[in-house]
C-alpha cells in the first residue's frame, strides 16, 4: 500500500511540474513576441525620421 501511495505522489510531482513549465514557457514566449511585434525596428526609425525632415 505504501509503495503505491508513493509511486502516485511521484506520478502526481512529475505532472505538476510538466505543466508548471508549460506555462512558463509559454509565458516566456509571448512576452518576447509580445515585445517584438510592439517595437518598430530600428530601420523602420530611420526611415520614418528621414522622411519627416526631407532629407534623403
């Protein structure tokens, strides 16, 4: 009886776990794409301030 209270209590840790680092990974990757598709890159910058000045 101890043995498979054990073998369970093992069985439910390594689930917690597995879907514990689901969510922070997933976290971890929407944050970064989050912050990617917000911030213009740096040509898209150049380009917008050369426009607005004129100069080529």
């Amino acid at each position: 009886m101890k043995k498979n209270v054990r073998v369970l209590l093992t069985v439910l840790v390594i689930i917690i776990a597995a879907v514990g680092g689901y969510f922070v990974y997933r976290g971890q990757d929407t944050s970064t794409t989050e912050t990617v598709e917000n911030e213009p890159s740096e040509e898209t910058k150049s380009t917008t301030n050369t426009q607005i000045s004129g100069e080529t």
